[in-house]
C-alpha cells in the first residue's frame, strides 16, 4: 500500500467514524424521545446508550491513528 492509498484508507475510516458517531447519537435522541411517550423501554435507551459510546470511543481511535 502506497501513502496515498494509506492517506485515502485513514480518511474514509475517519468518514465512517463520524457518520457512525453521528447516527448512534440521532437514535440514542430518537429513543429518549420515544421513551418520553412510553415507545420504547429504558432498556433499549441503555443499549442505545451503550452503542453510542462504542462509536464515539471508535471515533477517537480513528482521530488518534490519523
């Protein structure tokens, strides 16, 4: 693998960390909304939750390694 096509690797999993990140957290608002109404179980909130963390410490690993 070249640099430019290592450059272009990191990149899109920079791309892919974000748009992850970024999708954990408009479910995890959905789901707190939803349970607000009584859609949804605190439960499934936590998972959420959970989900949510493991993209943003993804995020992270994918911004250090740049």
């Amino acid at each position: 693998m070249d640099a430019t096509e290592h450059e272009s690797t990191l990149e899109h999993a920079l791309d892919v960390a974000k748009a992850n990140a970024k999708q954990a957290k408009l479910l995890v608002d959905h789901a707190k909304a939803a349970l607000a109404h009584g859609d949804v179980t605190p439960e499934r909130v936590a998972q959420l939750e959970e989900l949510q963390r493991a993209a943003d410490e993804d995020l992270q690993r994918v911004i250090r390694e740049q």
